[in-house]
C-alpha cells in the first residue's frame, strides 16, 4: 500500500483505461475476458484447443529456422547460404539491411524465406525507435503479411513477458492492415492484463480493481457506437478501393464525423489509397496536406500514408513527378520514409542518369537522410568503366562519412564498381576500415579474389585465398571456381592445376571440384592439346560426369590448335556416357570449323551433308559462315556458291558477316563485278543493310583488282550510308592507295583520317606513309605534326566506343560533308 500511495491516482487510472479502451474497441467480447485477468490473478483463458494450437504454432516457428531475437541458439540451414546473409542482418537490428538481402532474392526462393523469417521482421520492426518508418519498410518491401506470420510475432512475445513488444505488434498489424486471429487477440489480451499486473508490482492486482473498473467506466457506449461505424466505414472504403469507386468513398469518408486514433488513422489510409487506385495523385495529396495543416502528421499510419503517394506515383514511372512531390513534402515539413528517396535513386541509377542522381542524394541530405550503405550500394550502379571514375570517387567520400559500418552488400558493390574503373585500391582501404577485419562470408572472398584476378594481381588473389584458409572459413564450390579461373585469367594454369590436385587430395573438400572448375582448365591449356588429354584423363578416372557442353569445350580446343585427330576418341566417348551425352548443333558446328581451320574442307562438307541427311539438326547461318569461311581459305569459289544457293533454299537468311566473307572470296578470285552483284542481290532479298566490315572488304577488293577509283566510290557510298569509317576502314584507304603507288593522295586520307573526331590509323601504317614520303623530309615531317594535332583532339577510347556506330546528327554530317569534298577532289 505504501508503493500505491507513491503512484499519482489519476495517471494509474488513465493508463488502465486506455489499455482496457483499446481491448474495447479492437475486440469487445474480449474486453470481459480482460476484467477476468484483472479481478483474479492466475485465472488463465483458453481452452484446450487453444492452448493445443499455441503449442503447434510455436513447434511451427521453431521449425522456421528462425530463434527468437537475442537467442543464444540460432538454427540457420547450412544448405540455404542465401538465407543466412538475411538472418544475420536481423540478428544485429539492421532491418532496412535485411529487407534489401530479402529482395534480391530470386522469385522460387522468395517466398520460402518469406515464410521463415516473417515472425521476425515483424518483431524486429515492432522493437524499432520508429514504428511509422518501420511499418513503411515492411509495406514497401515485403507487402501483405500472413496472419499466421503474427500469431507467430505475438507468441514470442508473450513469451518473453514482454507486454510492450505485444503492443508494439498490436500497432504494427493496424499499420500493416493484418487480419488479427481468435489465437492472437487473446494472447494481446492476455498480454494486457500482464501489462496492469506489472504496474501494480508488489500491490496485487485486487488494489488495482477499484482503478480499473474507474478507467472502464472512461469507454463511452457512443464511443464504442462510433468505433462500430468507422470500422464498418472501414471496411466499406477498402472494397470500394478494390472496386476502384473512387466517389463512393469520397461520399463513405466525407459522412463520417472526425475520428481520433487509430481507425482515424486507418480511415485516411483508406482515403489515400482509394486515390491512388484510381490515379487521382493531386486528391490523395490533398488529404495528406490537410491532415498535415491540422498538426496530425506525427503518427506512423501518417508516414505509411505519404511512402504509398510516392510509391503508387513511382508505379507509373513519372520519375519527374516523384521527385517534385518529395521535394513538396520536403519543403513543407512532411515525413518520408527513406526507401521512398532509395526507389527513385534506384531508378535512376538504373537508367544512368547521373545527373538526376546526385541532384537527388542533396535532396535527401536536406530532407534529413544522410547517405547510407543502401544509399552508396545504390549509387554504385552508375559505376560501369573507367570514364565514371569520378563518380566513384565521390560515392567513396559517402562511404567515408559514414556512421555505421561497411556491411557486406555494400562491400561486395564496391568491390563491382573498383574493378570496373581499375581502382582496386579501395577495396584494401574499405576491408581496412571493418572492425572485425577481414572476416567475410565465403561469397565475398569469392567476389575479391575474382576482381583481383580480373585486375591481374595474382598476388593479392593468393593473399585472399590464404587468408580465407587462415580464418577457418570453409571455401565453396564457387569460391573454388573464382580462384581456378583469376590463375588461368592470368595465364598461371599450371598453378591452377596444381592447386585443383590439392583439393582433390583432401577428402573433405574433393566435392568442390566439378565439371565448371575443369572447364576453365581447359581453357587455360587451350594451345596445349597433350594437357587437355591429361586434365580429360583425369577427370574421367575420378569419375567426375562430363555434359555435352563440357565435351563442346573440349572439341572447341581441339579445333583452335588444330588437332583434330583426338576428335573421334571424344566422339566415341560422348555416346559412350551415362547418361549419354548427344553431339547437338554446337558438337557439328565445332567439328566443321575445326576441319576447315585445319586445311580439310572436304571433311568438313562430308559432315555437313551427314548432317543434313540425317535431319536431326538443320545449319544455321552461323554453320554456314563457317563453310563459307573455309571456302574462302582454300579459294573453292565453287563450293562457296553452292553453299549460299542451298542457304536460299533452305530458308536460312544471309548476314552481314556472309556478305563479307563472300566478298573477300570474290574480290581474291578477280571477280570484283560479282561481288558488287552478289551485294545488291542480298542485300535487296533480305533486307540486310551492309555495316563497316562489308563495305572494308569491298574497299579492299578494289584495291586488290586494281581499282582505286572503285574504292573511292565505295568510301563515298559508306558515307552516303550514315556509317562512321572506322581504323581499319581507313587503314584499307591508306594502304590501297600506297600499293598503287598514290603516296601524296595516301597522305592526304591520312590527314583526312585524323579530322575532329575520325578513328585514325594505327601507327603501323602511318609508319608506311612517312616511309614512302622519306623519313625527316618536309612532307613527312609536316604529316606527322597533323597527325599528332589531330590525335590531341580525339577522345580517349573515341575510336572503340564509335567503330560500329552510326551518327545521325549535324556535327557527324559537317564531318561526312568534308569527306565527301575530300572524294570528289581526287
């Protein structure tokens, strides 16, 4: 009694009557259950079925593999290593970290892991600072939550005794709009009355009786009469926004008095949402801005309201729009979830508006969000080559101001953006800065030793696999595969070899090596065909299945270094498999390039007919190239013209690549009129439109025949076509005229090839100029400071990021324009 004497009567009495208010208006026949506990301490509810059912629901949530938070044993699968990422960010708090590891997964493992680790975000997100931001999260990223998924969240909190987690869920589920079940709505009730117990302490709830029935006689019967009305108007809003009946719920919401609380709340939620089912933005901000001109913009259901306006806008794709409307709320006052800036920043990050970026990362610094490892892993997108090391640059200072730790998403993005701009020095700088140093899961030891491997510091990727082995950390598969292929990346496949025997010794870890990892050999012993035999021995005594694309790879090597003799024993060995492997289109396409790379056009056309006699597989275009390519080796003009009669018959369309290999055949054979004529014909049957390479051939068969001013038409005609000659385009130019002994007009396609932004020539051939005009001459010396005038003004890389390009705009037609005065004068 001396406890109670110290309590302020009046707070006590209100405290209780808003627990038992709440109790009243979310389930009335439960408010008497309530009483119960109250008036008679230890008096349990439930019956038999219940407590049945609560017993199944938590061997359910044990089985989940998800313990409950703070538990000192976690079961996490050892087999799902793409859960395990999701439940170590919830095990530290980090829910946005968690939902962002959530969303990446692919569609057949998303809802497994939904199902186990729902119970949790929940409870994580009930736990948070800010229930409003919260709730925005889980709606944003996740949706609609399972019931079941509550009843879950509920019972581990009563569990734990924790009345305020209980009514932290009870919020969180009118946030969310969960369906609440008879089992969760008495373990709230039950959590309740715990809750007044506890306040009481050594009191005894009989003291707080007179209290508790003083607090209830608070709940007004009009109240609980309004509370009826705006739930059954609740109700009645959400099938009209179902039905998209958008005056419906105007006339709905517009008769009801003003409402308090949460179903006020839930009422405007409603409003909003029936707004932008229907598309009309400016009204569902209208009601936002009005509530927020009444002083009503604190509550959590207030900021759900705001992120589901900007994130039904963003569902059209109004980037624009979007981004006004947040620097509207911004300007005003008005709270927004960060996810809602993180999906706009996504899109355009996405989309490589650079611009709209970083204009959009100061709009949330002065709306209050500082960047963080979302916001940087985000802003890494943009990071694709070396021209965006600026970028990168600026995302690290982000990076480096920082209040929380590099997690494990944003290191694995920065490790992508280092490697694609060649800064691998960040990474050392980023993995330096991790208070538990370099303890990395085994996906991002994998990720390092791969850009490593990439960046050529063969080293480093050694370092990295050491340390992994030092740490205890039990490599995979994949990580196996990544340090296999960074040595043969960087030509050490003996070293790779060696180290794929060590694996293969050790018992425990033999299961790493598969058909991946001896491929990749094979591509390192690519020139060496005795190699190939030894690793295919050896894969085949351990009995390690071999698939028609691994016995692709090995016939593809055999074909490069022309040793096609070992060819009928992998033939032999193909159909000899179990399960047997069948040779497919690749195996005869594979075959019959050997053959022709290796002089034996004969064979390679006896395959070809067995194959099309057999009918199982029909050549494409690409096999047919390849013939044609063999006949153009051998000069077997005949052969090549059957070849593109019998590609007409069979429906098998022409490219760009037949045309130019046709081309070089003709233009050998002095044929040039056929040529032309072959060109016109293909090009008009099939619609093909001649690309750079066609018309280089076409260049150099001129010269060949001894017709430099045919080629000059055929440059101009490139021209006249919108195409943008490229190096070699002007190499065949410069080249041509000097074989026919024009050296001055050689020079001048030299200069020419050197104005404002054109591709040039390689320094070999600019080498044949000088030579021919005599090396210190005045001609060659006046050349040369041209040249190097007009390789000054190039930009770096101009000519790989051009070559294919067709330019379409004024400044490309001024250059054409020049071109053209160029071939007309000569």
């Amino acid at each position: 009694m001396a406890m109670l004497s110290m309590l302020d009567t009046q707070t006590v009495a209100s405290f209780v009557g808003e627990v038992l208010a709440v109790v009243w208006l979310e389930v009335m026949i439960l408010s008497c259950a309530a009483m119960v506990f109250i008036a008679v301490p230890g008096v349990r509810i439930g019956s038999k079925y219940q407590r049945e059912l609560k017993a199944k629901r938590t061997q359910e949530f044990d089985r989940s593999g998800t313990a409950p938070i703070g538990s000192a044993k976690r079961k996490v699968p050892e087999a799902d290593l793409a859960l395990s990422p999701i439940l170590t960010a919830l095990h530290n708090g980090s829910l946005e970290e968690a939902l962002v590891l959530l969303e990446q997964l692919p569609g057949d493992k998303l809802h497994v892991a939904l199902e186990r680790t729902a119970p949790r975000f929940l409870l994580l997100a009930a736990s948070s600072a800010d229930l409003g931001n919260a709730a925005a999260l889980i709606s944003d990223f996740i949706g609609s939550i399972d019931p079941r998924m509550l009843e879950l969240a509920v019972l581990e909190a009563q569990k734990r005794k924790n009345s305020w987690l209980c009514a932290q869920l009870d919020q969180l589920a009118g946030l969310l709009s969960i369906k609440k079940s008879q089992l969760t709505m008495s373990t709230r009730a039950k959590s309740y009355s715990g809750n007044v117990e506890e306040h009481a302490n050594l009191a005894g709830a009989a003291a707080l009786h007179p209290l508790a029935k003083q607090a209830s006689s608070h709940v007004k019967t009009d109240d609980a009469d309004v509370t009826k009305e705006s739930s059954a108007a609740l109700k009645k809003m959400q099938a009209s926004c179902q039905a998209k009946d958008l005056q419906g719920a105007i006339a709905i919401f517009e008769s009801l008095p003003h409402v308090n609380g949460r179903i006020g709340a839930q009422l405007l939620n409603s409003m909003v949402q029936v707004c932008i089912e229907c598309g009309e933005w400016q009204m569902a901000k209208s009601y936002l801005l009005k509530v927020h001109a009444e002083g009503n913009n604190s509550s959590a259901s207030f900021v759900a309201s705001t992120t589901a306006l900007v994130k039904g806008l963003h569902a059209l794709g109004d980037n624009n729009a979007v981004e006004q409307l947040l620097q509207e709320f911004a300007e005003q006052g008005i709270q927004v979830s960060r996810p809602s800036y993180h999906t706009l920043l996504n899109s355009y990050a996405v989309a490589s508006d650079r611009a709209a970026v970083w204009r959009l990362v100061s709009n949330m610094r002065r709306a209050g969000f500082a960047p963080d490892s979302v916001t940087c892993s985000i802003l890494l997108k943009v990071v694709t080559s070396q021209v965006h090391t600026a970028d990168l640059l600026k995302i690290m200072k982000l990076v480096g101001a920082m209040e929380t730790e590099v997690d494990d998403v944003l290191l694995c993005s920065i490790t992508e953006a280092s490697l694609c701009t060649g800064q691998v020095d960040f990474i050392q700088e980023i993995t330096a800065r991790r208070t538990n140093g370099m303890t990395l899961k085994t996906p991002l030891y994998g990720s390092l030793i791969k850009t490593y491997g990439q960046a050529g510091m063969v080293e480093s990727a050694w370092g990295i696999w050491c340390q992994m082995k030092t740490k205890n950390v039990q490599p995979t598969a994949i990580t196996v595969g990544c340090m296999v292929e960074a040595l043969v990346f960087n030509k050490e496949t003996d070293w790779a070899w060696k180290l794929v025997q060590e694996i293969l010794e050790d018992e425990s870890q033999r299961h790493l090596v598969n058909s991946v990892t001896y491929s990749t050999l094979f591509k390192g012993f690519c020139t060496q065909p005795e190699k190939i035999m030894a690793v295919y021995k050896d894969m085949a005594a351990r009995q390690i299945k071999c698939c028609t694309i691994t016995y692709n790879t090995i016939l593809n090597h055999f074909a490069q270094c022309r040793s096609m003799s070992r060819v009928p024993q992998i033939l032999e060995d193909m159909k000899a498999s179990i399960p047997r492997a069948d040779p497919d289109i690749v195996t005869y396409s594979t075959i019959i390039r050997g053959f022709c790379l290796s002089g034996n056009l004969d064979r390679a056309l006896g395959l070809l007919a067995e194959m099309q006699a057999v009918g199982k597989f029909l050549p494409d275009e690409k096999l047919y190239n390849i013939m044609l390519d063999g006949c153009a080796r051998e000069q077997r003009l005949a052969d090549a013209l059957r070849l593109v009669d019998d590609m007409k018959k069979t429906g098998v369309a022409p490219n760009n690549c037949t045309l130019s290999t046709l081309v070089k055949l003709l233009g050998r054979c002095r044929m040039l009129s056929k040529a032309f004529a072959i060109v016109d014909e293909l090009t008009s049957e099939f619609g093909i439109r001649p690309n750079i390479q066609v018309y280089t051939c076409m260049i150099q068969g001129c010269f060949h025949n001894r017709q430099p001013a045919k080629a000059l038409s055929v440059f101009e005609q490139l021209l006249a076509d919108g195409l943008r000659p490229d190096e070699k385009a002007n190499v065949a130019m410069v080249r041509g005229h000097l074989q026919n002994g024009l050296i001055e007009k050689a020079a001048q396609f030299v200069r020419c090839a050197y104005q404002d932004e054109a591709a040039g020539v390689d320094s070999q051939c600019l080498g044949e100029v000088l030579t021919k005009l005599g090396v210190g001459s005045e001609a060659a010396v006046a050349l040369q400071k041209e040249v190097e005038a007009g390789r000054k003004r190039q930009p770096q890389g101009a000519s790989a990021m051009t070559r294919f390009s067709r330019k379409e705009n004024n400044g490309v037609s001024r250059r054409m324009d020049t071109r053209r005065t160029f071939v007309k004068e000569r």
